[in-house]
C-alpha cells in the first residue's frame, strides 16, 4: 500500500518542492514532523525538479533532508517561545 500510496502523492510533492525552491529559494527543505523516516528517505529520493531553465542555466537547488531532531518538534519549539519572550527579547 506505501508504493501505491507514494505514487499517488509524488505529482503533489513535486509541484510543493518546486514551488518551494522557485519562491523560497531555501538552501534546504527538512522532511520531518511525524514522517517515519524510512519513509522520508523513500520520498527524498523521488522527488524529481523541473528542468525547464529560461537561459539554459537553473538556480541551485536545496538540499533534501531528513529532521535530525529527537521528539517532537513542534512541542519543543512550543515550549521554547517562553524562553525566547523572556531572555531574547
């Protein structure tokens, strides 16, 4: 079911990460969250960016990565702001 799964959503996350990269222009793109990372590594490896270049020459593309963070991302950061309110500001 993953593969199918996978072929499915891949037209959706190709546009994403082109949308991304074209009006970002981030130096990297972070699959994580509550990604397993299997899956992520599988997802990374698929994604596939435009070729069509104005001048024959493109921009650099970002990086694809997997989150490197341990637990919950979104709840550490959460948890941070007050730190951040009270000490960085």
């Amino acid at each position: 079911g993953v593969e199918l799964w996978i072929q499915r959503v891949l037209p959706a996350l190709n546009r994403t990460i082109n949308a991304l990269a074209g009006l970002v222009d981030p130096e990297a793109i972070v699959f994580g969250g509550q990604l397993p990372l299997p899956l992520g590594r599988l997802l990374i490896d698929r994604v596939r960016f435009l070729d069509i270049h104005r001048y024959g020459m493109g921009p650099d593309r970002p990086k694809l990565v997997l989150a490197e963070t341990n637990g919950d991302a979104s709840a550490i950061g959460a948890a941070l702001v007050p730190l951040k309110e009270r000490l960085f500001e």
